[in-house]
C-alpha cells in the first residue's frame, strides 16, 4: 500500500504517513488534505514509500488533493535547509511556500487601465445609485486615474464585470505603465554598464554579487540591465524587496522601463484570490520578473536565472515570528542550489554582507555618483539639537532651510524616527510618569485621537486630566513624534501643504499611495514622516532633508543599533535632489563628532563599516561570531527563571569541551516585561557556525524534555538583536 509522507503545518520535526486511496495523483511536494486527530490540515508530501512503521489499521487515508502544480523540489530543499538551520519545524516551514487555497482569479489582460476623459465627464454624475461602480470609480481616482494589472486583478467579479462594460463604451483605456510620465529614463553610465556586465557574465553559474552604490545611483537599472539576457533566453528573475509599500513605486518603475514584461507581485497585502494567481503565474513560468516581500523567496521558478534582493541590510528580511527565517540568507542558498547568480543591492550593506565582500566570498560592484547626471550627493549639515532658538526641536536652521524652499516651490521632508504626539508624559510637579501597566516601558503621547498608547502591545488608554498620583493638572509631554512635529510645523508654516506618514497615518488602505501620488504631483511641500518615507521612494522636487532625534538611537543597549542607525540616516538622507535640483540634509545632534555622523557629513560609508566591524571582532559579536538566542516568556517571573535555568543547565551539559561553543547565563530581555508577558533569554554562539548548528540540534531537542515547563520559548538563530 502506497504511503505519504506529509509534513503538517504544526510544531513537530517529524513527517506524518497517510494511505493513498486509489485515484489521486501524487507526487512528492503535492499539497494534500488531511485530518490529524481533529483537526483539518492541508500539508505537503515530501515523499512516497512502501510501508509504514505505524500499523496500517492506525493510518488514516489523505483527504483531498489541492488543485494546483507540486511545489518543486528546489522549494522543497530550501523549505528543508529553512528548518534544519533555523531549528524550525519542516511543516511550518513548508506552510510558507503554500499558496492561498482560495481560486485564482481571471486577469484582465497585463495592460494597465486608465479613466479617460470621457469616462470622468460621464461617470462623475451618474454614480450615486450605484455602489459597486462608485467604488470602482474612486478607487481610480485613490490611484491618480491608472489601475495597474495586479490591482485589477483583485477586484471583485461583479467590479470586473463593470469595468468591461466601461471600457466597451471608452470611459477607461489602456495604459501602459502607471505614472510612467513621472519616470524619467537615463542612460546607464559606465560604472552601470560594468556592474551589470558583470553580473550577466555569470550566467548559469553561483555567483553573490553585492551591488554597492550611493542613494539615486541606479541600482535597479542595473537590476534590469543585468535580467535582460535572462528574459530573453526564457528565464525568470527573483527580486525581493523589504516592505510592501516600495513595491507600487518599483511596479511602475519596471513598466515603464519594461512595459511588454509579464510581472508578478507577491506580498501579503494582495485578496487571497490574486496571491495565488501571482502564485500560478510564477510557477508556471508565465512571470518572468517575480517582485515581492521575503515569502516571494519561496515562489516557485521553474525557470529562475537570476535572483536579486534589494536593499539587502532591511531588517524586515528577518521574520521575528512564527519561522525565524532571514530571507536574504534563504535567497543566497537557493541561487546556490539552483547554480544561478544572486545580487544584494544596498546603499549602506549589513555588516554579514560586507565581511563577507571583504574576505572576498561576495563580489563587490561600487556605484559611487548618482544615475541622474544632474544629481549629486547632497551635502549634510550637522546642527545642535539643544540650541536656544529651537522652537518644538525644530533649530532654526532648519526652519530657514523649510522656509526657503516653500518660496522655491520645492519639497522638503521632515523625520522623526517616533510616531505619536510625545515618547512620554510625565507630571511636573512629583515627576510621574505614564507607564504601560503590560509592559516595562512608557506610554505614548497621542494628540490624533487623544490617548494614551503602547507601541509594544497596544495598549491604550484616555489622557489624565490630572496626575495620578499628586493630583497635579500641569502635565508635561517630553519628547518629539510625528504628531507634535506636524502641529509646529503647521503652526511656523501655515500656508504650507503637510502630510505625516507614519503607521497611525497610514493605516487606511491606500493612504500611503495618495500621499506618494500627491508628493509627485507636487501637491504636497512638507513631509513628516517616520522610516516609511527613508528608502525606496524617488521625488524630484523634494531638495530638504531635515532630521531630529537621531541621537536616541546612541543610548541603545542593542548591539545592532548603530549599523541601523548609519543606514537609516544614510537612506532618509538620500531623498533629497535625485534629480536635477539641488538637495540638502540638515542633521540635529548633540554628537557632531561622533563616528555616524561624521561617515555621513563624509559620505564614506565603507569607512563606517569597516570601523564597526573591528569593534565586533573585539567585542566577539555578529557577524564575527555567529549565535544563536533562546527567548522564554510566561505570566509569572518565576516560571521564566525556571525554564531558563533549566535550559542553562542543559546547554552546559551539551556544550563541547575547550570553549568551542559559549553559552551565557540568562537575563531579562530589553524589553522584561511586554503584554502581560516576563520575558528573559540566553545568547549562545561560536566562531564556528558548523559547531554552533551541531549545538543547537541537539539542545533544541533537549528543550521539549524540560519537565514542569510553564513558559513559552522560541529559539532564533543569526538573531537581529539580543533584546
């Protein structure tokens, strides 16, 4: 009797066996329904065999078999390296390259659409009746009048159904590429060509290429440049990209550079419904670019040549839940496997990517000017964020630096790396504080609604009239968010055009594309925003780049926290004069003479880099060494302490001898207390990664064995952070 070996999306490292009833087609990697005790699953055959060491009488039948093609091998092997390196399960790993099981929907052609001028005159008056046509008609107008192929693909049936009616009678057309007159195309300079030559020279071959070039050099017309011969030749390219909202921009940007090219995007934002069209696209080889978040990492690509991954240093590569994978790490394995090369694109590289370059295992390609030759490097002042003419922490200088280009017509941008009105609330008089009651941290200050908010948990409560404690009204917000800087700035400029955009801002479904399209359109003249605006995005108009409260990032404990604060300044620094007006970035610090600062009044981000990579070495921290985090959580410290102690003994008795392995003791995590939850941890690691993964192999089995447990533990492996 044929029997299936099926791994289930649940926390086990074994494979379940099924009988195969007469009639179904499967093969290893179909996607199957089967019931485990009494629960419904869908899973994934990773193999067909004869017998069972589980008696036959005791075996239940698979189910059903989910329409659609086997997930191929090579998606398979990548789902098998996912768990054995990240010590995860090798079903919840699988469960990742499972499309939704909800039916693709039909496209309406590869062709964007656009609202004619017929269609706008005609439709604006005659809608109010009709609901589903209303919809549809703002939904155009919430995408600057072009709905591009994948939003179109999503649409309802009944939508479709009148979107063909409405362009049977003209009211919309085709277009070929949305906000493709705002896209202006440049010929590739020769460090351009080089970078891309290269990596087409490396065709059919495992090659890592770290494409390394200054903001606004280029980096995806030489993504494209160098996918050309693989689309010509039949082949797919890869790219990942790490937030969903970098992909419209990206979409549009490759249509109009490429508009007869057949594009996919996958990202969990998109209807269920067109995910797993997307899905069908890509594996069946339809698709030949392929753009989407890290889940795209595991998109089948029967025809895959090339796989890029852009913005490689994003932490948003590392999924923090669930399966702790880093999908750039994943991309890299599965070039391996697939021979084909892999490019890591970024401004300013993680410290992995740039050791890594440095021992000469990644090529290195520089971009060292801007793409557009009118453009250049903006210059970076750095101003004192105390000063006595600051008005609400904005300087003067930057209040000069605003004011001048709101008599230029020019765009400026604002960051402020906290959202909300104020970090903190305190009282003056007996210097209370507003505290999360679930975590050991401090509420926000929101004035949009009024309110009291946890960003760690959600917490959310009402604004005191009065203290709490001493019954004081005279209660002051510290600190600067988003908010607070919107209000100053509404008040200095009051004629000025501002938005805010930040995750409170944002949180409407095409809130962020309206800003971007009004930025473009050049309806807006000040930017507030947080690390959503810092990268990705092309504005030409906007030539200011003021930045406040970088400095906090200084007084972080996380080891990490200084690599991030390099590129995130780096990157929000290069918005400003992409293109033929001149930019500039205002910095408020107290540290003028520290060593990110003076790499970005530089811009010798290499310099940077290289610093900080000998003060791993010292310290023997990532990436020189490579660890490994074991987090435990429960309602009561105790149970925590428990747990951890017993793991500490366990990781001791398991640990080689002579030091090849360091396990340290436990200790509260950063953040000790987070929705009601204790939390602690222990940070293992080696100077061997091979001898770290024997390690965890075995403590990670040992870890379920912990008898009384009453803590929740996750183990994470290459961790973004010790917090």
């Amino acid at each position: 009797m044929p029997i299936a070996r099926v791994a289930l999306p649940v926390a086990t490292a074994t494979t379940f066996d099924y009988w195969l009833p007469e009639g179904l087609a499967i093969s290893r990697g179909s996607v199957v329904r089967v019931r485990l005790g009494s629960r419904n699953l869908v899973g994934v055959v990773t193999g067909i065999a004869n017998e069972s060491e589980v008696a036959r009488e005791k075996l239940s039948p698979i189910a059903d078999v989910v329409p659609g093609p086997a997930l191929p091998d090579d998606v398979l092997d990548l789902a098998a390296f996912v768990g054995n390196y990240y010590q995860e399960a090798i079903g919840l790993a699988l469960a990742l390259a499972v499309p939704p099981l909800k039916g693709a929907r039909q496209r309406d052609g590869q062709s964007a659409l656009r609202l004619t001028a017929q269609g706008e005159a005609e439709l604006r008056e005659s809608l109010q009746r009709a609901p589903t046509a209303r919809a549809l008609y703002e939904r155009f107008h919430d995408s600057d009048g072009v709905l591009a192929p994948e939003a179109i693909a999503a649409l309802t049936a009944q939508a479709r159904r009148t979107l063909r009616a409405w362009k049977a009678k003209g009211y919309v057309a085709a277009e070929a590429s949305p906000r493709a007159s705002s896209i202006v195309q440049h010929a590739l300079n020769v460090d351009q060509v080089a970078a891309a030559h290269a990596i087409a020279a490396a065709d059919d071959t495992f090659a890592t290429f770290l494409l390394h070039g200054v903001t606004g050099s280029g980096k995806t017309e030489v993504y494209l440049a160098a996918s050309d011969p693989v689309f010509a030749s039949g082949r797919q390219v890869l790219m990942l990209v790490p937030e969903i909202n970098l992909t419209p921009q990206l979409v549009a940007r490759v249509r109009a550079a490429r508009p007869s090219l057949n594009v996919a995007i996958m990202h969990s934002a998109l209807a269920a419904g067109e995910r797993r069209s997307q899905w069908l696209a890509a594996a069946a080889g339809d698709a030949q670019l392929v753009l989407g978040t890290r889940l795209a990492v595991f998109a089948p690509l029967p025809k895959l040549g090339l796989i890029v991954v852009d913005e490689e240093q994003d932490a948003s590569y590392k999924q923090q839940d669930n399966v702790r994978y880093h999908a750039r790490d994943a991309a890299i394995w599965r070039a391996r496997r697939r021979s084909v090369p892999v490019v890591l694109g970024s401004a300013t590289p993680s410290l992995e990517t740039w050791a890594a370059a440095r021992e000469g295992r990644y090529r290195r390609l520089d971009l060292p000017t801007r793409a557009d030759p009118r453009a250049a490097v903006p210059p970076v002042r750095l101003t004192g964020h105390r000063s006595a003419r600051a008005s609400d922490g904005i300087g003067q200088e930057l209040r000069e630096g605003i004011a001048l280009r709101l008599a230029r017509g020019e765009q400026s941008l604002v960051f402020v790396n906290r959202r909300g009105f104020a970090p903190s609330l305190i009282c003056a008089a007996c210097k209370w504080e507003a505290q999360c009651p679930r975590c050991s941290a401090r509420l926000t200050t929101h004035r949009v609604p009024p309110s009291l908010r946890c960003h760690h948990c959600g917490h959310v409560e009402p604004l005191p009239r009065a203290c709490p404690s001493c019954g004081n009204v005279d209660l002051v917000p510290l600190g600067l968010g988003t908010q607070r800087l919107e209000r100053a700035l509404a008040a200095a400029f009051p004629s000025a055009r501002i938005a805010r955009v930040d995750r409170d801002s944002t949180r409407a479904k095409h809130a962020f594309s309206d800003v971007r399209d009004r930025v473009e359109a050049n309806a807006l003249d000040i930017l507030v925003g947080t690390q959503m605006l810092a990268k990705g995005h092309d504005f030409p108009r906007l030539t200011l780049v003021g930045v406040l409260g970088a400095d906090n990032a200084l007084y972080s404990a996380d080891f990490r926290a200084t690599e991030r604060l390099a590129a995130l300044l780096v990157q929000v620094a290069g918005r400003a004069g992409r293109a033929g007006l001149p930019g500039e970035v205002i910095v408020q610090t107290d540290f003028p003479e520290h060593d990110v600062y003076a790499a970005l009044t530089a811009h010798d981000y290499p310099r940077l880099a290289d610093a900080l990579l000998e003060e791993r070495r010292v310290a023997q921290l990532p990436p020189c060494v490579h660890a490994a985090l074991l987090a435990a959580e429960a309602p009561h410290r105790a149970d925590v302490d428990a747990f951890l102690a017993a793991a500490h003994d366990a990781a001791l008795g398991l640990a080689p001898a002579g030091g090849e392995v360091e396990v340290f003791s436990p200790v509260p995590a950063l953040l000790a207390r987070r929705a009601g939850l204790e939390r602690g941890q222990i940070v293992v690691q080696s100077a061997r990664r091979a001898s770290l993964q024997r390690f965890l192999a075995a403590w990670r089995a040992s870890l379920d064995l912990i008898s009384g447990r009453r803590a929740r533990w996750s183990l994470d492996v290459d961790p973004s952070g010790f917090g």
